[in-house]
C-alpha cells in the first residue's frame, strides 16, 4: 500500500514479529518507508523474507524505517541480531529481585 502524507510518499508493509524487545511473539505490525526516486533510504520489503528493522514513531504511534535506521535483511545482520540475543538474555525477567 502506499500512502502520501505532506509531499512526501510512503510505502507500508505488514510485518509478524517473531521476537521484538518489548514486543509480543507474532505481533503485526504495520511500518512505513520512504518510496519514489526522492527517497535514497527507502527499504523493499519482500514476501518471505525476514529482516532487522529499526524504527522510529511518530506521536501517533507510526512507525517509519528505511535503510538510513540500519534496517536490513536478517541475513546481513549478524552483528545485529547477536547483540539482540545478549540483550534479551540478560533481561530482568518478571518479578527479579535487584540487590542494588
């Protein structure tokens, strides 16, 4: 789908999380990227593929990503998705105590 908001356009595509800091195991979510010859750091989302995506929200709780926010295929993410498994990890869990 794609949606103009000012002069700008944008394509959105649906998303299922799978795991997401803070998010729910299958969650959809709806994200929009920069589409048009204008926009360098829009990013093609494809049926079937899995991706790393960094987001930013507006007030109203919409979500924008392109390449320009490290957005990318799961398979050149490495880096990434390593950091994220560490960080999900080490999370407090429900009801742990701190001693500090």
């Amino acid at each position: 789908d794609s949606v103009v908001v000012g002069e700008r356009r944008w394509q959105e595509a649906r998303l299922r999380m799978e795991r997401a800091w803070k998010g729910v195991s299958d969650d959809v979510i709806i994200v929009r990227t920069p589409a048009g010859n204008r926009d360098a750091c829009g990013i093609d989302f494809w049926v079937g593929d899995s991706y790393v995506v960094y987001a930013e929200s507006d007030t109203g709780g919409t979500l924008f990503t392109g390449r320009c926010q490290r957005t990318e295929f799961t398979r050149y993410a490495k880096e990434d998705l390593q950091y994220l498994e560490n960080r999900m990890d080490s999370s407090p869990q429900p009801g742990e105590v701190f001693s500090d």
